[in-house]
C-alpha cells in the first residue's frame, strides 16, 4: 500500500475493478445511481487502499471554467486548423473558451502542456495530436490524464491513443487500405511512400493500410520504398528529392497526407516530371488546398470538421462508464492526380 | 457575460459587467496559486480564428522563437468575439502567465479599445509583457506591417496591367487591418481615375475561403462582371479561386486575381497567386523576440513586406470585354476556346 497522499481514484477504481466515473460517484457523492454492490466494493478499496480526497483538486473542479484546452502537434498544419474549425463551431453559442496547446512533436513539451492545462482549471482537454508508439510516455501521459479527469475533468482524444477514454477514430488504416488499392489497380507497381514521423500512431496505421493493399492485390510490400518524411509541406519536397537522388524512378508515389504531397508535387515540377503523365501522385486528409492545387490531388477524405465536433458533442455529454468510441469512414477522393500507369514506362 | 460585453449599448450595464469582469481578474483563485509557484515561462497568444492560413503561419513564427527560448505557447481562439480578448489577458493574468501576443488586427471601436488598455496596463504593471501585432490604438510594444502602401502597390499592378473594372473582397470592416488594406486599393484606384466608393463593387464579409467563394460568385454574376477581383486578404482571394475554376472561368485569362499576405498555398496553385508578401512567420518571430526583450519598451518593430507578382494577373482581354455582355456568349466563347497545354 503507498503514501495515501499518493493514492488517486484511479488506484482506487483499479482495485474495485470499476470505471473511474463510477468510482467518482461513489466517493463523491454524485447523485447518479450506482449499485450497492458496486458501492461496496468501491468502498471497500478505498479504505483499504487508505484512500484520501483531495480536497484541493475538488476545490479546482467546482471553479472549472469553460476552457477547452485542445492540444496539437503543429498548429500550422491544416490538418490541425480544420479540426480547430469543428471544435469551434460545435461550441458556438456555449461560452465554450478555447486555448491551444502546439507541442511541435516534442513528448516533454506534450506532458508539460497537459500540467498546465491542469492548472488553468480547463473543463475539457482534447488531445487532437496522434498517438505515440512510445510506452513511457504513454504512462507519463496516463498519470497526467487520470489526475485530470479525477478533479472532474473531461479527456476526448483524436486518434488512436493508449489511453482509455472517449475517442474519435478515424478509419486510417482502411482508407490507406482503399487508396493504395486504386492505386494498384492502375497498374503501379513502382511505387513510392513518403511516410510520417514513425512513433505516431497515425503513421503506423496509415503505412499498415498500405500493406494490406498490397497483400490484397497477391504482390510483396518492399518497406524500402517508404522514404521519411515528417508530414510537413518541406519534407514531402526534401523527401521527393532524396527518392530521385537515389535512383528511385517511382510510377506513383503516396504521400501519407496532403501536406507532403504538395510539397511532393513542387519538388517534381522543379524536376520536370508531370503529374499524372509521368508520375502519379495521391495524398491523405484532403484539406482545402487540396482540391485547389493544379493537377488536384488523388486522396482519402479524412471529415476533419466533423472530427472536431464529435469530440466536442462527446466532450459535453455525462461521463459514462466505459469509453465511448466514435467511428469516423475515411473516404478515397479520386482526382487527376492519380492515373495509369503509362504502357511506355517501366 | 459574454453577451452581454457584446451587446450591452446601455453604458450602466456594460460598466457593471466590467467592474466584475475587471474585478474577477484581481482576485485570484487561491487553489490555482498553491498549485503554481512563481510566473512560468509561457506566452499566451490571442488570435481569432486558428483556421486562417495567415494565423497559423504567424503562430508557427511565434512558436519556433518561444519554443527555442523554452517558452510554451498556448493560444487562445476567440472565434471573432473580440470583447473575449481582454478577458483573455485578465485569465492570463490571473494564471501568471509572463507574456502575451495579441495576433488579431486592431478593432475600430472605443468598447473594446478601452476594455484592452485596461487589461494590457494592469498585465503589464504587473511584470508582464504584451506585444500587439497591427495598428492597435494601445501604448504597448507593436510589430507593424504597411498595409496601406502593399495594398496600394498589388492594386497599380493591376491598373497597370489594364484594368479598369475591379472587385474588391474585403473581411470584417471594423479591422483595422480591413481599413488600412481597402484604404491602400482605394488610393491606387483613385489615381487611375476610378471612385471605389462609386464605381466598384466591394463585399465586406469575414476574412474566410467561405466568403471569398460566395462574394467571388456574386461578382461573376453581375451584368458587367469585374476583370480584376482584389481580395484583401489571401483566404479570401483562394476562396475567390475555388468559385472561378467551378464557373469555368480561366485565371487570368477571363479575369484576374489578386490575394495579400502570400501564404503558403499561394505558391502551391498553378497558376499562383499574384499576392504582396507579408512574411507572417517573420512577423511571429518578430513579435515574439519583441515579448522576450524588455529593453524594446513600448517601441514598434516594422517587417517589410514585397509585391509577389505571380501568375494570376495578366492584361484583360478586350474583345471579351465587348463580347462578354451576355453569358450565353460567354459559354459559346469558352467552349471554341483552344484549352492551354
């Protein structure tokens, strides 16, 4: 048994094997029903756990204000700035303050913002960014969330997360599954994937989808035709580039999102290579631009406002029991950036 | 208290709604505090829509000088409700907060300039440090950009170009960034012998890709339809884009297109957009430096801006012009038309 200053409803929910929401209504006093039986067990471990109620957190819930902390991995992305939109506009008209986190990617600087969302009492924390495949940062972030949602707060996350809680899934791995598959059945074989940054999960689910379509189709996914980029505009050029340099002559290349993907077509414009007459081109999200650039762009419809209000309509409903997990369809978009593959090509 | 900050005309009741406003910044939450220490090193940044293109490059500009000097950044969205942002500086007050960026234009108007002073100076005579981006009527440090003479500058190139009959899509009139932009095109039009005010027609709106698609239309519309649209802003003139290229109207060959601020899609088009060149990242690196360093005082920092002359500005074409009266002509004349490439 630890310090009872360090025991959380956390630890006491884990013992009783309850949700925490239930945990919460047990210890304090939520006029929600909750089961004797579950009363009792709830009850039960946290006398044995020695479990205190802080009051200073409690203090904090009740002077909660309205802001919704949403935290981002760049705030420029438009990925991001459409997400932003439907946060917005599913809190119009509630007093709803929003304030926005951007850690750029750093994990440090993600745990450091969740404190200090914390700390200026937000009602609500929606964690827009994706995932990470890394597992002490995703404990260092499970100890930050429990606190948060312990005080009362409410946790929505973007995603797929390791973290139990209300989550907006959008379908990464099917629409990369379908987008590489109108790919293939053009007739590309030579094809070349700008990936993300490889600890997200977004990545990781987006580049399995790609497999999958190859294995669909019978042929083998060779993972040295994925080049690194870091889903900004830039790498998608710098990564372009570092394909040709090393011989790559691609007759398609998927970028994992639209960002890369423009940059992905300046750097082959600066090549001389036309879209889709040479080379196709196929990206993932669809943000505005998107649609405007010229030939435009092959890709998966991600609804990123609608994302956005989602969360939002999730964050506002009750706490419930179990973790409510709200399925998003990824759509292919096909414009004139994807075509066959030419006969007169390799 | 939101609304009615916002609505309240009667002078009584906005007094009172400040007086607590003002006084709920002054007591501070005592459970907040034994949580906190001392002021942290984080810079609250206000702006009114995250969405915009040039929001988002300016936070990026702010960001890389504030995550550099170990600053987090948080930014804090009013959806356009402006009287929001002195209760924001208030908020960041209260949770002591060492700087903030004020990234949103200055607003014309006496309310919200009044409500701003007293929570810049109360911010600020606590050891804070407010920096405001734009012409703000505010006795704090400034980063300013001319937006009167680029605005002027895009629109000579056009009258040079030939031009005689504009469109102009401008976002929120009561911007000072709207008046200082329109104000420059009103002057260039002005000396090529054209009354803005009389001759042009101008759709004032929200500085969005949505309006600059629905007010590009209406212009498209028009019995004499402009052959140079102007949009103040560059989200406006890419939403202008979209609406052209789906009535099948050529850019710049049927009529020409002019955006300022030159943000990043403004290149990726094809062709790009004839824009003046803000450098946003620039003026959120500057503004941030402009955070960190005490010893500028009150002082305004200028970021220079250029003309970026693209692809989306070419001479009008006289025949159309003459041709052009009826739509049905229009159509005919589009379908004989060699497509380019």
């Amino acid at each position: 048994v630890r310090d009872a200053e360090t025991v959380t409803l956390v630890d006491v929910a884990r013992r009783a094997g309850v949700s925490l929401a239930t945990a919460s209504r047990v210890m304090n006093g939520s006029d929600r029903k909750v089961s004797p039986e579950l009363r009792e067990r709830v009850v039960g471990a946290a006398r044995e756990l020695r479990y205190v109620r802080n009051a200073n957190a409690q203090a904090l819930a009740k002077a909660r204000s309205a802001i919704v902390g949403v935290i981002v991995h760049d705030i420029g992305d438009p990925y991001f700035s459409e997400i932003l939109r439907g946060v917005e506009s599913a809190g119009e008209g509630t007093g709803q303050l929003l304030l926005v986190c951007d850690t750029h990617r750093d994990l440090e600087r993600e745990l450091e913002y969740l404190t200090l969302l914390h700390a200026h009492r937000a009602s609500t924390i929606v964690i827009a960014g994706s995932g990470h495949e890394d597992r002490a940062h995703n404990a260092a972030v499970g100890t930050r969330l429990d606190a948060f949602v312990n005080g009362g707060g409410r946790v929505v996350l973007i995603g797929r997360h390791h973290y139990a809680g209300d989550a907006v899934l959008p379908d990464n791995r099917g629409g990369a599954r379908a987008l590489v598959r109108e790919v293939l059945e053009r007739g590309h074989r030579a094809v070349a994937i700008i990936g993300g940054p490889p600890h997200l999960t977004t990545t990781h689910d987006r580049l399995d989808g790609c497999r999958l379509a190859f294995a669909d189709a019978g042929l083998a996914f060779d993972s040295a035709c994925v080049v690194d980029g870091d889903f900004s505009r830039e790498s998608g050029e710098a990564a372009t580039h570092a394909l040709y340099a090393r011989g790559g002559e691609p007759t398609a290349i998927v970028a994992l999102n639209d960002e890369m993907a423009v940059g992905a077509l300046t750097a082959l414009r600066e090549r001389g290579l036309r879209v889709p007459d040479d080379v196709s081109l196929v990206g993932f999200d669809d943000i505005p631009v998107a649609a405007d650039v010229t030939p435009a762009l092959t890709t998966v419809n991600v609804p990123l406002n609608h994302i956005g209000e989602v969360a939002m309509r999730l964050a506002r409903e009750p706490a419930s029991d179990g973790s409510r997990i709200e399925h998003v369809a990824a759509q292919v978009v096909i414009r004139a950036s994807l075509g066959k593959r030419s006969l007169l090509k390799p | 208290v939101n609304r009615t900050e916002n609505r309240a005309h009667d002078p009584a009741v906005r007094e009172r709604v400040m007086d607590a406003a003002l006084e709920l910044g002054y007591v501070p939450n005592a459970a907040a505090q034994r949580l906190r220490g001392r002021r942290n090193r984080t810079v609250g940044v206000i702006v009114r829509d995250v969405g915009l293109a040039a929001n988002a490059a300016v936070l990026r500009g702010i960001r890389e000088v504030a995550h550099g000097a170990n600053y987090l950044m948080v930014v804090a969205d009013t959806k356009r409700w402006c009287m929001d942002e002195p209760r924001w500086v208030q908020r960041f007050h209260e949770q002591r907060v060492e700087l903030v960026v004020i990234a949103a234009s200055g607003v014309d108007d006496t309310d919200y300039t009044g409500a701003m002073a007293e929570a810049v100076g109360a911010f600020e005579a606590d050891g804070g440090r407010v920096v405001v981006i734009g012409r703000h009527d505010l006795d704090v440090a400034s980063i300013r950009v001319d937006n009167v003479r680029g605005a002027y500058d895009l629109a000579t190139s056009m009258l040079a170009m030939g031009h005689r009959r504009f469109g102009v899509i401008g976002g929120n009139g009561k911007l000072t960034l709207n008046r200082d932009r329109l104000s420059g095109v009103r002057a260039a039009l002005a000396d090529g012998g054209i009354d803005l005010d009389r001759d042009v027609m101008y759709l004032e709106g929200a500085f969005t890709r949505e309006h600059g698609n629905a007010a590009a239309r209406h212009l498209t519309m028009q019995k004499k339809p402009p052959t140079a649209i102007v949009g103040l802003s560059d989200d406006l003139a890419l939403g202008a884009y979209r609406a052209l290229r789906e009535q099948n109207l050529a850019v710049p060959r049927d009529v020409s297109l002019g955006g300022i601020d030159d943000l990043a899609p403004a290149r990726a088009l094809q062709p790009a957009l004839t824009t003046v060149s803000y450098r946003h990242l620039e003026i959120g690196a500057r503004a941030m430096r402009a955070a960190l360093d005490p010893y500028l005082g009150h002082d305004a920092v200028e970021v220079h801006y250029e003309l970026a002359l693209r692809e989306t500005v070419a001479a009008p074409r006289e025949q159309r012009t003459h041709r052009s009266r009826s739509r049905s002509s229009r159509r005919t004349d589009e379908a004989c038309a060699t497509p380019r490439r």
